[in-house]
C-alpha cells in the first residue's frame, strides 16, 4: 500500500510462527517518545500506518487484517479512536468530540469497537456499534475505573480491567443480554491487568501482580479455574493469544520492551523466543488477526423473511433455497413454517423468487438428479399430533429450468433433520428421525439408523443394510470427499436434554463402511461444513458453557483432510447455526442460520462467500 511506510532495523524471528500467516499490530515508541503503530503480514516486512498525529497508541487488528482500530491525537491526553481501513486507505473516527479515550478493542467482526473514556476523573466503559452508529457506555461505580476492554467474537460480551484500588484491579465482564450485572472473572490474583480472550472465547490471558512479580495467568471462563503460566522475576505485559493457542507478549528481558512468542504447554508458557525486537524503540501491545490466507465477503442477502433450516443445492450458476423454520427457534406455530423458494444467481449477485414447494416445511434436505432438483421430506404443521408437528416421507421434484413441481416416489420413512450426500448417482439419506408423536407428549421422536438410497437412474429409493455408525444424530451436517460422505457432529438422542456431539464420521458408500476421523475441537450441533481444495471447514454451531447454558459461535474451524483441526481465527458477520453451505467452486458460500446476537433470538439473512 502506497502510504505505508517499510519499518527498518527491526528484528523478529521467522520461526516463530513461521507455520501461520497472521497479521500483527504493535506500537512503536521510538526515543523521542513518538509512538506509531506498525503492522506486519506473515512473512512480510513490517509497515508503518500512516498518521498526522503525534501520538498513536493501543492498536487492535480485525479477524481479517483490514481494519485497525487505535487511540490517536497530538497529545496522550486529547485521543480520539479511530479505525483505519487498509484496503481503502481510509480513517473512520468512531469516537465523539473531544475526550481521552484508550484501549479501543474489535469484536470478531470489526462491527463492534470498545474503548475506555476519562469522564469525571474516571474512565467508563463505551461500545460503538460501527453498523447502527450507536454507542453504548458502562459507567465505573465508586471510585473505580475501566481499562483494556476485551469484546466476544460475537460482541455479545465485553471484559474488561476494573481499577478498583492501588492493590486491586480485577477482571470483569458484562453481558449485553444484562447489562446492569458485573461477572467476576474467577481464579485470577487480585492485581490483573491488560486481559485478553482467546480466539474461542473461552480463556482470557492477563498480567497479573503475585508476591512481588509480574507474571502471566490464564483463567478458563468454563471451568471457573486459572492457572499461572510463567514464574520469572521479568515483567511480561501486554499479552494476546494467537488463534493456535499460543501468544505473544511484551516483556523488557532484553533490557528495552520487544515483543515474544511462547506456546502453552503443560500450564506453562513454553518456548519463549525473540518475535520483534529492536535497539531504537520500544515495542509493546501486540494485537493478532486471524489466518490471512482466507478470504470473507459479503454476498446479496436472502431475500423475504429471515429463516433458517432451510435446504439448499446448486445447479449450474445458481443456488436454489427451499422452505425454512421463520421466528425464534424452538417455536413451531402454523406460520413459522415455509414454502418459500429463491433462487440466487452467484454471477449477478441477484435473488429471484420461485415457484414454492408443494407443502411449507423445514429441517429437510435437496440434491440434484440430472436436470431435477428433488427436495426430500421434512418438519411439518400438524393439526393431528401432541406437540403439534410431524416429520413427511414425500419427495417433491424441482425443475430449475421450467419452475414446476411434480410428485416424486414416496420415502421408506417419514425423516427431516437428516443429511444427504450423492455419490456417483446415487443420494444417501443419513440420520434424522421421525418426529410425529408416537403418543401425546412425545417429544422424542424416533432417530433413524437406516441409510435410505435414491437411485437417480431408476427413480426409486431402496435400504442399505448396515445402519448408521453409533450415535445416532440429527442437526448434524454433511460434506461429500469424493467416494466419501462426512458426517460432522450434532445432536444425540432424547428431546429433554441437548447431547452435543463432536464425532466426524466418514462413511463410504461403495465399501459400506464407516470410519472414525479427528474429532471437532468441541461438541457441537447444528454446524455448517463444507469442503475446499485440500481443506474442510466447519462454520459456527452451537457451543455448550454450562449445564443448562448454549451459545452460538461465529468460528471457522479447518482441517487438512488428513490433518487435525485448527482454529482460523476468522470470523463470521454473526454466530449462528444451522447455517447451510453450498459450494461454489473457488469459493464456498455460506447462507443464514439463527442467531442470538444483538439479544435477539431470530434467524439472520447474510450470505457470506469464504475462498483461501
């Protein structure tokens, strides 16, 4: 970029994360106390971004490298927080008038930017949400003030340094669905600054003062423990995870503040080495993106009501949505079911409207035969049944080219909430269940362990004779790998509780066996994957945090096909699940699913294209 200014004279050790192409932010304090922030791509040299103003300070990076927020002004006491835009070469100044403001911090999709700001001898809470204008502001009690926010990927949560004395600085956090009530983050000495969260949400990493010493400790919000992570007599500051695990961190070990690489190991930092180093300056507040060698963007968004649950298939240039679930999720009135179907031309960027399905459903799937595109079962309005819903055994035929339905050969089995994978010309139906109540009160349904066969040469479906691979699931995805259809996580069976799953199971039609791969990183349902290249995906899902307790995540998890899994440390615009893949080619595209966020309980509408 033509204003960026190449940094000379600094140091940093190639190996140290020489495995991951992360982009990396850091301020720059030369000996004339002028403080820059500079940024470096991978393998890259590092560069300056470019400022008119004296004082530039605090930097944080977006999942995506593109924005950089930090606190800038002529003097450390008149900042404002601005986000530059490194594509375009822009400032957006999201701050108003003039003030002191520090610490500004992204949420995962950069829509969010906290900041601390000095009001009445004290500094409050602020969170400017850059899609609505709006900003929020949390103001310290007491005497107490607010440092270093942390935002959830998702923006839903905000931690944050509480100052409450000379000998007690606490970390604390503030959810957005209450935001009156202060949680305690558990485990961590009295005396903890700069926290920050670990790429999954679930670890904050902070300096911490015990018996005499600077150290770093690391809280896991899941378990409620923490644990010390290095015992030196140096003052290590300032640290930030990496999306592998590892971190970075500030430390004068050397004699001037540079920054350092470590690895966490056995409850120890490990492997500490040189990552940026230089004579003429210090270096300090590093900030990590996520991998670089992804991209994300944004496609035409689904058109009509949001919903989610839906059934999606590509043929030729297009991709057709059938149906879905409108409404929060876990309510199934007449009117949240749909027959809706769009199609959405990937090379206009345009939705159309079609013809609908026959009947309004969701949680059912599509693949093509030919020139036809058929839609297979699915969950139902029941006027007949207690709880009021069934699940269908009828298949609908599509032709995209004429826009009519016809009747397609009626189902073994009444299923939805299953997969299907085509291989050669054959579609295999897997997992579901059969939800029409049995009895009233039935909310168990039956899963499915057969594997039911659509042969799109003769038109008509027959059974396999080997079942399913234990568990059984639904809300679970799938992606074919040539001869192989993977099945990724899920829900177990029984409707009073949620049993996450975390199985990848390949199965392979042609030798009628299945096999075990690495599991995800975490138990999760209602998953998105999808397959590039060498590379699978898994978008978002659902997360467990405590008994009773789920979230959405708005993660993208990869894998090698014969590799283990690693977190990106990219993005997506909400968290979500039951989001639906399809792809493109050179790229995959990723539509809707329901969200919590904003606290809201709804489906969302955002078609985000994701290519390496």
């Amino acid at each position: 970029m033509r204003l960026l200014t190449i940094l000379a004279g600094l140091v940093f050790s190639a190996q140290a994360i020489a495995a991951n192409d992360y982009a990396v932010a850091f301020m720059y304090e030369d000996a004339n106390q002028s403080k820059d922030i500079y940024v470096k791509e991978g393998a890259t040299e590092a560069v300056k971004v470019p400022s008119d103003f004296k004082v530039n300070i605090y930097p944080d990076i977006s999942s995506d490298a593109r924005f950089i927020v930090f606190a800038r002004g002529q003097d450390v006491h008149q900042l404002d927080i601005v986000v530059f835009d490194r594509s375009q070469e822009t400032f957006q100044v999201v701050s108003e008038g003039p003030g002191f403001r520090l610490h500004p911090h992204f949420s995962g999709s950069a829509n969010k930017v906290a900041y601390v700001e000095l009001r009445a001898q004290q500094f409050d809470l602020h969170v400017h949400n850059r899609q609505t204008g709006e900003t929020s502001v949390f103001q310290s009690s007491g005497s107490s003030s607010y440092f270093f926010p942390q935002l959830s990927s998702d923006g839903e949560r905000v931690f944050v340094q509480r100052n409450v004395s000379e000998t007690k600085k606490d970390i604390v956090y503030f959810d957005f669905a209450d935001p009156s009530k202060v949680h305690q983050v558990e485990g961590l000495p009295d005396l903890c600054m700069s926290p920050n969260l670990s790429s999954d949400d679930n670890k904050v990493i902070a300096s911490c003062f015990q018996e005499g010493q600077w150290n770093l400790f690391e809280a896991d919000l899941i378990s409620g423990t923490a644990k010390q992570l290095t015992y030196d007599s140096l003052k290590e500051f300032a640290p930030a995870y990496l999306p592998d695990g590892g971190i970075l961190f500030a430390s004068d070990r050397d004699g001037e503040f540079s920054l350092y690489h470590a690895q966490i190991s056995t409850g120890r930092v490990q492997g500490v080495r040189s990552f940026y180093a230089t004579a003429e300056a210090s270096l300090y507040s590093p900030s990590v993106s996520g991998a670089i060698e992804y991209s994300m963007d944004l496609f035409a968004d689904m058109p009509g009501e949001p919903r989610s649950s839906f059934a999606t298939v590509r043929f030729q240039d297009k991709i057709f949505v059938f149906g879905g679930h409108q409404g929060p999720e876990h309510t199934y009135p007449e009117e949240s079911f749909t027959n809706d179907v769009f199609s959405f031309d990937v090379k206009t960027n345009v939705w159309s409207t079609m013809s609908p399905r026959p009947v309004k459903a969701h949680g059912y799937t599509a693949e093509t035969c030919g020139t036809q595109i058929l839609v297979f079962g699915g969950f139902a309005f029941s006027n007949e049944h207690n709880p009021g819903w069934k699940s269908l055994d009828r298949v609908d035929i599509y032709d995209p080219i004429t826009n009519r339905w016809k009747d397609g050969p009626k189902m073994p089995r009444r299923r939805s909430s299953n997969v299907v994978g085509k291989v050669g010309s054959k579609i295999y139906l897997i997992g579901g269940w059969d939800s029409t109540p049995k009895h009233d009160g039935d909310y168990d349904g039956r899963f499915h362990p057969e594997i039911d066969v659509f042969d799109c040469a003769t038109m008509s479906f027959s059974t396999l004779n080997k079942p399913i691979a234990e568990p059984l699931r639904r809300a679970f995805s799938a992606v074919v790998d040539g001869d192989r259809i993977l099945l990724v996580g899920g829900l177990g069976q029984g409707a009073t509780h949620f049993e996450l799953l975390d199985e990848v199971t390949a199965f392979y039609p042609k030798e009628d066996r299945f096999e075990e791969l690495p599991k995800l990183p975490f138990p999760t349902f209602a998953p998105a994957a999808g397959i590039l290249g060498d590379q699978m995906y898994v978008f978002g899902g659902m997360f467990k945090t405590g008994q009773y307790e789920y979230r959405y995540v708005n993660s993208v998890y990869a894998r090698d096909l014969s590799g283990p899994w690693v977190d990106t440390g990219r993005k997506m615009q909400e968290s979500k699940g039951f989001s639906q893949v399809v792809n493109l080619g050179d790229s995959l595209a990723v539509l809707g699913g329901h969200s919590y966020q904003n606290n809201q309980d709804r489906p969302v509408s955002t078609v985000e294209r994701f290519s390496r």
